[in-house]
C-alpha cells in the first residue's frame, strides 16, 4: 500500500516483550476505517522477537523502532512523538486495541474544532467486560477539580491528542514509574479543552499479574513525585486513596504493621475515605477478610 507524504494521524505503540499480543494490536489499527496514517512501533528492547512480528506485516505504513535498553513506556512514546510526522497523535499501549472507527470518530471531532486539544472515547476492560464511561464536566473549572481527585480520563489508548500540545505541556515524564497518562492529564486540561466520545471504541485488555500496580516500589516513587510536582492542586482524597491502596499492598505481602500505618496515614489526611476505614478496621479482624473486602471494591468498584 502507497503512503501519502504527509498522513494526518500517526499512531504510537510502545510495546517490550509482547510478542504475544502484539499482533492483535497492529491487526486493529490495521482495520481502522481511517487509512491516512503512519503506525510507529517503538520497541523499548524487548528481547522476546517483537520485531521480528512487526517486521511480518511487511507495511510500508509501519515505522519500527527499537531501543538498545528498556526505559520504559514514558520514554517509548516520546520517541514516537519525535519522530511523528502527523498532524494528530494516538496512542495504543501493545497489549489493547482498538475497534474499527476510533480513528475515524476522532479525527471528525478534532477537524471540527481547532480549540479542541484532545478527544478521549470510552472503553471496554477485560477479561471482565466491564464498560467506563467517562463523565466530563462542561465546566473547565469542574474539570480540574475532578482530575485533581483522580484519572478519570483513562489511559493513553483512548486519547487523540493534536501533536502541536505536546510543544506546549511537555512530554511524557520519564521519571513517573507509574500514572504517566495522570500526569499528562493534569497538564493538558490546565491548558486545553478536551472531548469525551462517549462511545466504547477501545479494548482494555488487563491480566492483572502483569500490571505495574502490584509493585508497591514502583507506587510508592510515583506518589511522592506527584506530591512534588502538585501538591498545590491535587486533593487530599487523591493522596488518602493512594496512600490507603499502598496500606492494602503492603498488607498483602505479609508487612501488615506497614500497611496498616498506610492506612491510618492515608486517613489522617482525609478521614472521610470511607473505604480506608473498612480497610483499617477489617485488617484487624481476619487476613482473608481483608483479601475479600479488597475483591469485591475491585470487582464492583465500589467507592473508587
């Protein structure tokens, strides 16, 4: 297939060692009824033959990367950005993917408003088949106090971002070992308007054992990064929700004094969390109590 000199959409995945999904990611940009764009694969030095699945689709459209070290998914998606040729930038994390008119949805909605900086759709999260709508406030204002409590804008994969915001918010940060798509919320909607395509166009794909939010490390350097960098606008109840999650992690590997000292913290900062009080007093009673009061929040996202 011919490339046009200039696509109008470039689309990023970074991906290291997927080799295993990355295929399906690839095949539902493929299928996108909007064909005029590039598709960017950085590859953060997988050594699981990644490239060479790429390689198969033997697509001029397809643009591989590859890094000589893993640094990580900020860092994948900056190098996209770099080298993006497009007027408009997607995102797909290599383990989602997409359904047939993301693409084409959005880029209708950003063609008909230039103060639009970025459109965001709903998503389907599986195995669980769960829908998230994203409910956006009309007003700015309202906006930001809903982004300072908490992403509920989702992650990277359901954004179209106009390439000329990033010259004016900066990159992803590489520093952010987790909730780098938070970070570059707060500072797209400090300075820009956003859309919501209340549509589910996107499929999160989420085998839990695999996700970044079980290493408590890993949580625990994002927290304070944020602290650091916003302390001044996110809500107390962000930093309670936070610091209660890392109490029930540390609780779960076997550091229950930590964990409950996390808990008690995170309430001290905002002791109307109810959830972190269940957490507190049901730690007390029975470990597997615990385990389950945890299961059923994350299976009904009660009170998130």
């Amino acid at each position: 297939m011919r490339v046009k000199k200039d696509p109008k959409v470039s689309i990023i995945i970074p991906t290291y060692n997927r080799v295993n999904v990355i295929t399906r990611a690839i095949k539902s940009v493929l299928g996108q009824t909007y064909q005029n764009f590039e598709l960017i694969v950085v590859d953060d030095g997988s050594n699981d033959n990644t490239g060479k699945k790429v390689k198969n689709f033997n697509d001029s459209r397809i643009n591989y990367i590859c890094h000589e070290e893993n640094k990580g998914g900020s860092a994948a998606r900056n190098t996209g950005i770099q080298v993006a040729k497009g007027e408009y930038i997607a995102f797909l994390d290599s383990d989602d993917e997409w359904l047939p008119q993301k693409i084409e949805k959005q880029v209708e909605i950003l063609d008909k408003d230039e103060g639009i900086g970025a459109v965001f759709t709903d998503r389907k999260i599986m195995p669980s088949g769960r829908i998230k709508k994203i409910k956006l406030p009309k007003n700015k204002k309202k906006q930001l106090k809903k982004i300072y409590r908490k992403n509920f804008l989702g992650g990277c994969s359901v954004v179209m971002v106009r390439k000329r915001v990033f010259s004016k918010i900066g990159m992803f940060d590489i520093n952010l070992p987790s909730s780098q798509d938070f970070d570059m919320w707060i500072r797209l909607l400090i300075y820009y308007n956003i859309e919501v395509l209340n549509e589910v166009l996107v499929i999160i794909h989420c085998p839990s054992s695999k996700r970044i939010t079980k290493n408590i490390d890993a949580k625990e350097r994002t927290l304070n990064i944020l602290k650091n960098k916003y302390s001044k606008y996110l809500k107390t109840c962000f930093f309670c929700r936070k610091l209660s999650n890392l109490g029930y992690l540390y609780y779960c590997m076997g550091n229950k004094k930590i964990g409950r000292n996390k808990i008690i913290e995170s309430l001290q900062l905002y002791p109307f969390y109810i959830k972190a009080w269940i957490y507190l007093v049901v730690s007390f009673i029975n470990p597997k109590i615990f385990f389950r009061i945890r299961t059923i929040f994350k299976k009904h996202e009660v009170l998130e």
